[in-house]
C-alpha cells in the first residue's frame, strides 16, 4: 500500500511507510545534522528547512512543516517513493551477509541530500569520526550560517553558501575543529562558484565521470567520491571504502588483506546497481556490533 499524510496545523502526519526507523536513518553515517531529542524524535536542517520527525506507533509524524515543503522537500529527501522491501529482496538474493545486513539495519532509508552541504561533509569526514563530524558542521553553520528557526530551545542554521565559504581563512575554518581540511573546503568552494553549471553536470553524468569530476575538488578521494556520488547525486551503484567498509568485506568476503579498489570492484559485480545500499546496510551492521574490530 503506498503511504498516505495529512496535515494538522504545521506536522504532517504519513501513514503506511514501511522500513522507516529513525535510528537506522540518522545513525547509519550516512547525514550528520541531526539530533536525537529526549522523546526519541530527530531534530534537523536540510535544504534549509528545519524539521522536527517522530515515529509514533507506525505513523511517521514530521513537525514545523507544512504541504508545499513536504511535497517539495521532503519526499524526495527521505524517499518515500522508493520501495525498499524490493531493493532487500534483491540484496538478500546475493549471499548470507547481507541477509543479515538488511535485517540488522531494516528501517534504513537513503536521505536525498543537497550537493552543495554534501561534498563540504564529506571532505570533513576524511580520517574523523562521526561525532567529531557533526560538531565540526555544527560549529561552521553557527559561526557562517543564517539563523533559521529553534526546538526545543536549541539554534539551528542553514548551511553556509559557496561564496560565504570562499571568502574564508583557513584558520576560520580552523576554529571550527576543520583542522588541514580547512584549505581544501576554500578550494572547493571557489571551485564550485567558478563553474555554475558544475554541480548539475555532474548529477547528469554517469557514475564513472560523476566520481571523477568530484575528485577534482579539493580534498575528495575515491571513498569521499563515492560517498558524495550516492548520497548526492543519486548514483546508487557508488560504493565508498573506509576503514571500516574494508576491514568488514575483508572479513566476511575476503579473510585476507585487499586493496579498496579490488573490494569496489567485487561489490559492484556482487551488488550492481544495488551497490550502494548494500554498503549502508554493511556499514550500519558491522560498525554498530563491532564486527571485523581487532580481527
């Protein structure tokens, strides 16, 4: 049955969504926006919206929005149009770890996120930890944001354009806990505003020329491209390769020490046009059971 909403004064409510988990969404690594609040809703920004969501019972419950900004933003960014219950079926087709993987992380969704706030996070993500990540972004987007609204009694701030970006120091970005990354997001910024056309050509490009136009900035390498191809431009059989990613495909697929190349070439022939999600779903699974740590 596809999902139905209503909207009762600024929370649209949506109803028959399946595989939607809050936790699996916001803390499979994937965005670094969002807050767990005390009621186990997620407060966030996202095209410069800021949202409060909630699941209560099995109706997903989305807080200071409104129709126009639902159907417009909001759909698409949690992608409600997308039946995730065939892209596990065809996961769980191709051997027993994703089995596993897609059950461990079933109410997975993958955010649609904005290209722009999406390349400067994923510079900030090489060699750092997710909550070192988020405060890095928060710190930027409170000191070079715009003031866009408050919950709970708690800021938040869009996320700062280009030509904002571009006009910085390194040591601005410094402050902000961007440590040698700083120089790379100046970069890129200046890079993006001398081509307008930039960012939608590559959403328009293949995986292969989108993932090596990205590499071009500033600061983004294979695994950040990858990342920044899915996440952003919707290139669904990008495959990222961190550490973790690596030591859990040498793990369960490979028992011995493969180059992240030869891991990316394994998953795209293993997962096809599915790649993408399985490395999620692989991600999520062995990062929060520790799978593969010390091995």
């Amino acid at each position: 049955m596809k999902y139905e909403w209503l909207y009762q004064s600024n929370k649209i409510i949506v109803k028959n969504v399946k595989d939607f988990e809050l936790k699996d969404i916001f803390e499979c690594g994937q965005c670094f926006r969002w807050r767990k609040e005390d009621d186990n809703s997620y407060t966030g920004v996202a095209y410069n919206k800021l949202l409060n969501i909630n699941k209560i019972d099995e109706d997903i419950h989305l807080l200071n929005t409104n129709p126009i900004d639902f159907e417009e933003i909001w759909i698409n960014y949690f992608d409600l149009n997308t039946d995730y219950a065939i892209i596990k079926k065809n996961l769980i087709k191709k051997d027993d770890v994703m089995k596993r993987a897609t059950s461990f992380g079933n109410g997975i969704r993958i955010l649609k996120q904005e290209p722009w706030e999406t390349i400067v996070s994923f510079i900030v993500s090489a060699n750092n930890n997710i909550p070192r990540i988020m405060k890095a972004i928060e710190l930027l987007c409170s000191k070079y944001g715009e003031e866009i609204g408050s919950f709970n009694g708690k800021l938040y701030y869009s996320f700062p354009r280009p030509e904002i970006i571009a006009k910085l120091k390194p040591e601005d970005l410094s402050a902000c806990n961007m440590g040698y990354r700083g120089p790379y997001i100046i970069k890129t910024a200046n890079q993006v505003l001398s081509n307008p056309n930039l960012i939608p050509m590559l959403r328009a490009q293949n995986t292969d020329h989108c993932r090596k136009g990205l590499i071009d900035f500033s600061g983004v390498g294979p695994k950040v491209a990858n990342c920044i191809a899915f996440f952003a431009f919707g290139k669904l059989d990008a495959f990222p390769v961190d550490v973790w990613v690596k030591r859990l495909m040498e793990y369960f697929y490979f028992h011995s020490e493969m180059k992240p190349k030869e891991i990316e070439d394994f998953a795209k022939n293993q997962y096809g046009s599915y790649a993408g999600y399985a490395q999620q779903y692989l991600f999520y699974y062995g990062r929060e059971l520790g799978i593969g740590k010390g091995d």
